[in-house]
C-alpha cells in the first residue's frame, strides 16, 4: 500500500482529502498553518492567550464544518 507524503499535496487537494475525514491531510494542514495563523492572530489581539484561544476554535471548527466546504476551485 502506498503512503501519502501530505507535506507534497497542494491546500487544494489536502482541503478535498478532510472533506473527506482524512486526519493526516488535517494534521497537514494545521502543521503548516498553525504557527503563521497564530503568529498573525497575536499581532492582531495583542494577546497569545487570546490567540492560542482563538487559534484551537478556528481549527476545531474548521474540523467539524469540513463538509460544508464542498466547492473549492
């Protein structure tokens, strides 16, 4: 069985592979997001708590509505 190298998949295509439950294309994506998004919200909020916050509600939330993302081109 082959494996996949997430870390070589476009967003496009990671996207399509959580719609679909994948928790490796998940772990992908947070890996690559996590820290520019937190990184962003902090400057933004003034507040790495706030942003730590902030950051685990997006990724959970972007998690349980992965579905409704059904259009991505």
């Amino acid at each position: 069985m082959l494996q996949k190298n997430y870390s070589l998949l476009s967003d496009k295509i990671l996207i399509s592979l959580v719609i679909d439950h994948d928790t490796k294309a998940f772990d992908e994506v947070y890996n690559r997001y996590c820290t520019p998004l937190f990184n962003y919200l902090v400057k933004m909020l003034a507040d790495e708590q706030l942003a730590e916050d902030l950051l685990q509600n997006i990724f959970v939330s972007f998690w349980e509505r992965r579905r409704s993302f059904s259009n991505i081109d």
